[in-house]
C-alpha cells in the first residue's frame, strides 16, 4: 500500500498546489536573485506582501529539491493506492 502525499500552501484567500511549476518557480527564487514582486507575479499573487508570506510557509526542502525529482515523486502519486492532502 503505497501513499502519496500532496502539498498545499495557503495565502490569503489563495491555495496554491505544489507541483512541478511551482517547485521551478521556487528553485529560480532561492538560486538566483529574483525579488518578491517577481515571486509574485509568477506565482499568481496580489503582491509582495503575499510571496512573502508564501515563502514564509513553504518547507526549505522544497525550495531547494530539483524540480525533476518533484516530478518524478508526483508520477508515483498517479500509482499510489491512497493520496494524503498536507495543508501548511
């Protein structure tokens, strides 16, 4: 029995899924010198104030796991018998 867990984050009136979009966005956002407003506007957010709080909840291992693992994980999610919803 295999169990898949998904992640969500919780801005505002927002919930953004992680996925494998969302983990490339992040991997430019800690290796590189993109600003909050840049964050936001990728992400689909209201402003800085919303990235940061964004950033502020999402876990450091996620930032920084390569988004190609990511995907990998989430194809198991696809097999998986149970599929878990983890809201930070």
């Amino acid at each position: 029995m295999s169990v898949c867990k998904k992640y969500v984050v919780r801005v505002g009136e927002k919930e953004i899924e992680i996925d494998e979009k969302v983990v490339k966005i992040l991997n430019i956002y800690v290796r590189t010198e993109m600003n909050l407003e840049k964050l936001a506007e990728e992400l689909g957010l209201d402003g800085w104030a919303e990235a940061y709080e964004f950033v502020k909840k999402i876990p450091a291992w996620i930032a920084w796991t390569p988004s190609i693992l990511w995907q990998r994980e989430m194809e198991k999610c696809e097999k998986a018998s149970e599929v878990k919803i983890v809201k930070i």
